[in-house]
C-alpha cells in the first residue's frame, strides 16, 4: 500500500461531524476520507448507542455513497468484509486502549495497528480480500482469525 501520513483530529466536533454527517448524508465526498471512516466507526461505537453498527452499517455507508453520487457496486463503494474487519478491530482498540475521550481515542486509533490502512491485509490475502465475493458479504479471513 501507499504511504499515506495519518491526518489526525483537533476537536471532539469534528468527529461528530463525520459521525452524524455519515449519518444524515450531510458530508461532502471529499470528506469522507480512511480517516473519517474509522472516527465514525468508533464514535458510532462509543457514542451513539442506539445505533446497532453491526445491523446498520452496511445501509448506512452505502447510502451515504449514493447520496455524494457514488455507486455500490461489484466495483466500488460499500465493502462489507473490509468494513467489518475494521469494526471488529475498532471494537478490540474500545476494549483495551479507550480512554473516554473522543478526541485523543480517535487519534490514537488512527496511530494504531488497527488504524493502518492495510490492516486488514493481516487477516486477508489481497486476492480474497478484494474480491467480488468480500466486497458483497463478509468472508471470513484466509490468513489469521479477525480480533
């Protein structure tokens, strides 16, 4: 993967903006970023309760995709096995390393192992990973159990 440096958070609203902006399909595509992925993820998570993530995650993202345009296809947008493997992993870094504040939790995700955007390629081999099959549903891992 390329080398992307990690853009970290300065404030608590920036990420509930993400969060109930993911939400209400209020971000600008641009917005939407591997960062802002994980910050909604954990702030769905940690904070917003009423939000059962494992059943609506799935609708939530791929709304949202098409609310700035996008398509959900064999191609593009939604990809549940990746978007699930980084909400197990998001849970695992709530378990072990929250510390309660939003702000410092999301930027310590994002310096994490979890947070790398290859993560999931230690679960996965690329060619499962980004098939058609994982992109659709959640495959389970071919190279280590998912946290």
């Amino acid at each position: 993967m390329t080398d992307h440096p990690i853009r970290f958070f300065v404030s608590d609203a920036a990420i509930v903006h993400l969060g109930e902006g993911l939400l209400a399909c209020t971000l600008a595509r641009e917005e939407w970023t591997h960062e802002a992925h994980l910050a909604a993820c954990l702030y769905l998570l940690a904070w917003r309760s009423d939000i059962d993530v494992d059943a609506q995650i799935a609708g939530l993202i791929s709304r949202f995709n098409e609310s700035v345009g996008g398509v959900n296809d064999d191609q593009n947008g939604y990809h549940d096995t990746i978007t699930r493997a980084y909400v197990a992993g998001v849970r695992r870094f709530l378990r072990e390393c929250a510390t309660g504040d939003l702000t410092a939790d999301v930027n310590a995700l994002l310096a994490s192992e979890a947070g790398s955007r290859d993560w999931p390629l230690r679960f996965y081999s690329r060619e499962l990973l980004f098939s058609v099959q994982a992109r659709r549903g959640f495959v389970e891992p071919d190279l280590a159990p998912l946290p």
